[in-house]
C-alpha cells in the first residue's frame, strides 16, 4: 500500500514484523532441510524472515543468517534502507572498548527503565540480555518485560501466559519467538534469579489504519511499562524489545517509538542499549573498525558511543566479537561460562538421519516446555554438541522418518 511505503524504514519493518510473527503459528521444530524447500519455493520475499526465525530456533544460525541476508536483499528496495554514512574513523579513536556487561550495570545506576534489543533472528542477543540480567538484579532490577509475552487479543490470537511467574519456565506457547531455546532460557533464568515478567506487549488491534495502529501500539507498550512505576515506583525495570522500538528519536508531532513515548508521555527517560546494528552480519562501517574479543560497549571521558542517526537515537551500542565455531556450536553460546558442551551418544542402527535432538530440563514436561538447546545431526559422522548448564536432562531424539526415542543425561 502507498501509505505504508511512506513510513520510515523502522515503521515499515514493525509492520512486517507484526505480520510474520502472528500468521505463523507452527510450534513444530522443522529439520533444515524442510525449512529449506520453504524457502526455495516461497514466492513472498517478505516471508523470507520467518524462515530466518525457524533455522534459529533449532540452532541453525548460519543458515538463519544466510535467509536474513536474502530476505534483506530481495527487499531493500522496498524497504528504503538508509544507507549509513562511512566511519569517521579519527572521531571513533576517541573511544576505548570496555566490557559490556560492566559497563551497562554501571549505568543502569542512574535509571529506572533500561531497554534492550534484538534481532528476532539472532539468539545471540537473548544470550547477551541473559547474561546481563544477573549484573542488573545485583543493581536492584526485579522486573523483566519482554516484547513476547502479551496479553489476551483476539485479533491476533494471543494468550496471555498468566502462570508463567509460578510455574518458573516457559511453554512453547507462552510466545512466538519464545519457543528459541537462548530465549527460553533467558525467561527461565529471570524467573530464577527472582524477576517478575510482564507482559508489556499492546497490539491496537482494533485500529484499522496501519500508520495509526503502530503509533498506537507504540504508546500502549510504554504505558504497560509506565504502569509498573505507577503501581510501584521503587521499581527497576529491565525491558527486553525488538528492533526499534527502543528508539528514542521523536519521529514527528510527539510520535515515537517505545522509549520515545516513555519519554514524551510519561516523562521516562530509559537507558537504551542498542544490540542488533553491530552484529558481524550487518557490515556496519563502524563495526568494521573493530576486533573486539568480547561484548563491548565503546566509551570515551564522557559519553557512550552510539552511532546514532537522525532516525535512530540510542545510548550505546553493544559491539559483539566475530563468531567463532566450536565443536559445531557458535561460541557465543558460551558467553555464561557456566555452560559445557556436551555429546550426545547415538544408536547408530535405530536411526534415519537427519537426526534433531532436543535437551530439556529434568522434570519439565518435555511435551509442552521450550528445550533448553537444540542441535540438528545431518548425518553420523556429524560432531555437534550441545551446549547445556551443569544438571540432569531428559533428551528427545527424533530423526528424520518420525521416529522418537529418549535417553537421560548427567552434565557435570
């Protein structure tokens, strides 16, 4: 529609966003293969991100990433990205790369509402906000309001989750992007660590103007998160978005996104952290100034740097190292030192491959719960391991006819 081409580059992406999240509703994980002859076949350019999500979420990433990049590349027209201008490389040696996590908690000092983001494609922003969520409750955080949990809509048929806080883990239905192990697990972290989980989502369903519902939708978030304050306003509160909406530029006539609304509306100011521009993917000229070992945040005497544009203003940006791989498992799966990798011993003979093997925590119904890692086998001389905390699972392992099988494993 022409009005929609009229939107920004940001709005014009919710829009799609919103679209692919609620249309697709399959709770199944998919093997590659399968999510490839999908892609191969799809004639809506526009669909391509949805795949981009499946690979993600049975641990696929390079092939999450190459459909991202094809999704972008067969839309970028369309989609009037602004093109970044090159890095003042003299401006950028002023700032010094610090730990990321440290530096953040230091911040969030000074705020109530701090905001993160992701690329819904990419679990290695929930595996950098799961880190982080143990530095902000030392801080006194004890909030979390993540973009996917939402409330009853019966336009978009969503259900809120409303036994979430009690039950202490996620369902594969308690989200559509939540069925992703990295964020399955940084839901059950919070909710063990001792934050409460807020549904903050708002879906103005029931505007029918597309360019008006998104403003709405916009403001209905921040004011979800405004509630918390206003019920309790000792409160700190770490939210956990997608994309832009952590934007804090005023787009026109007091209209933002989320944390501008914050801003304008309910006189908010958040610390916001920008996750998604300096993904190695992304190609950032900025990002391509650096080698960061791990998670950085870029910081000179007195500011943050943000490579903020006239559409897009944030407080810093997170810079992440070049992914490495590591026995088959990118190795920012690792960023909580706790984690072990582990591999699984398969009965060769029963098996038709490709094999998935999903590990789930014990005593969590593995019918209904989000796996704690998921790893594809594509064939038997594959070495892929898990990437699993210390403790007793239970592993569901189903292989490319239909067949299931389970064992129990101890990571020590």
């Amino acid at each position: 529609p022409d009005k929609m081409k009229k939107l920004s580059y940001i709005l014009f992406a919710f829009i799609l966003v919103s679209t692919i999240t609620f249309a697709q509703t399959d709770k199944d994980y998919p093997f590659s293969k399968d999510i490839q002859k999908m892609v191969d076949s799809e004639t809506n350019s526009w669909q391509l991100q949805t795949y981009a999500v499946l690979f993600s979420k049975i641990g696929n990433y390079k092939a999450s990433l190459a459909t991202q990049n094809l999704y972008l590349d067969k839309n970028k027209a369309a989609m009037n990205i602004p093109v970044k201008p090159k890095a003042d490389s003299v401006y950028f040696r002023t700032f010094k790369p610090k730990n990321a996590v440290d530096v953040i908690a230091k911040a969030a000092e000074n705020y109530k509402v701090v905001i993160t983001n992701e690329a819904h494609y990419q679990p290695e922003n929930r595996v950098f906000t799961n880190v982080l969520l143990d530095k902000l409750y030392q801080e006194g955080f004890r909030y979390l309001c993540v973009e996917d949990l939402s409330r009853d809509d019966t336009v978009f048929k969503s259900k809120e989750d409303k036994e979430l806080n009690t039950r202490k883990y996620p369902l594969k239905t308690s989200g559509y992007y939540m069925d992703e192990p990295q964020y399955g697990n940084l839901v059950r972290h919070a909710l063990r660590l001792g934050y409460t989980l807020v549904p903050y989502e708002y879906y103005a369903s029931e505007i029918k103007d597309p360019e008006q519902r998104i403003w709405s939708r916009e403001k209905g978030q921040a004011k979800n998160i405004a509630d918390i304050l206003q019920k309790d306003p000792n409160a700190k509160i770490l939210v956990h978005c997608g994309y832009g909406h952590l934007n804090e530029n005023i787009i026109r006539d007091s209209l933002g996104q989320m944390a501008a609304m914050l801003k304008i509306h309910f006189n908010i100011d958040p610390l916001t952290i920008d996750q998604q521009d300096m993904l190695e993917e992304n190609n950032d000229p900025y990002y391509n100034l650096t080698n960061v070992k791990e998670s950085s945040v870029y910081v000179s005497a007195n500011s943050f740097f943000s490579d903020s544009t006239a559409n897009h203003k944030v407080d810093m940006v997170v810079f992440f190292p070049r992914t490495k791989y590591i026995n088959g498992r990118p190795d920012w799966l690792l960023y909580n030192k706790s984690k072990k990798y582990y591999f699984v011993k398969l009965d060769q003979n029963k098996l038709v491959y490709p094999v998935m093997i999903s590990a789930f925590y014990k005593g969590e119904d593995i019918s209904t719960t989000v796996p704690a890692n998921i790893i594809e086998i594509e064939t038997q001389n594959d070495k892929v391991a898990l990437v699993l905390n210390k403790g007793e699972y239970t592993l569901q392992i189903r292989d490319s006819t239909g067949n299931k099988m389970e064992q129990t494993i101890q990571v020590k």
